[in-house]
C-alpha cells in the first residue's frame, strides 16, 4: 500500500493515522480530500486540503497523482466517501476517521 501510511496492531487499510494528515499537509504525501458542505469547509480546514463535498462526491473526479486522505468532521460522511471510492476501485484512498473535530482537538491548525 503506502510506505508514508504509519503501521501498527491498530492499522487499518481504510484508515489514516494522525501522524499521516500531519504529513499531508505539511509536506504533500496525498491529496488531503474535505467532503464536508461548502459552508463548513469555508469555516475551518485542515491545511491543504480541497474540497469536494458529500452531496456531490464523484470518485472519478478525484486526484490521481497522488494518495488521497478524505476527512469530514466526525468520520461518517468521509467512511461514506470512502465507500465509493472503492465502489469505483479505488484503492490508494484512506479516510482520518476522527475527522477536523478530531483534529483540532490533537493541536491541528486550521485554515480558513
């Protein structure tokens, strides 16, 4: 899978770790993928991050250069996205299941 993805008993092929958004963002790994609401994500994002929303997520319109990590707030909406994208056979996708809440709260800047 992905050698920058951390390791360990806890490890899942659906999840990224805090420490790989930390790395997203600061040095641009993967494609760090925001499904929240327009609205939502114009109040506070994770740095680095797009924004392709839930209401219209399209797994094919993702990016393909590079892994992708898709967050929402509190994890159901990016498990949602998630589950398309591997509908769709995409498999170099992950979702940060603590979503920006989660973020925040481990000391995450947010941009807006």
């Amino acid at each position: 899978m992905f050698s920058f993805f951390r390791g360990g008993a806890a490890a899942s092929a659906d999840l990224a770790s805090h420490d790989d958004l930390v790395e997203a963002s600061q040095k641009g790994t993967c494609a760090i993928i925001d499904v929240r609401e327009p609205g939502e994500f114009a109040a506070g994002r994770v740095p680095g991050a797009r924004n392709m929303p839930l209401s219209r997520f399209d797994p094919h319109a993702l990016p393909k250069d590079k892994p992708l990590i898709l967050i929402c707030q509190a994890g159901g909406r990016s498990a949602r996205a998630l589950s398309a994208c591997r509908a769709a056979g995409l498999t170099d996708t992950r979702h940060y299941k603590p979503g920006t809440g989660g973020w925040m709260a481990q000391g995450g800047a947010i941009e807006r």
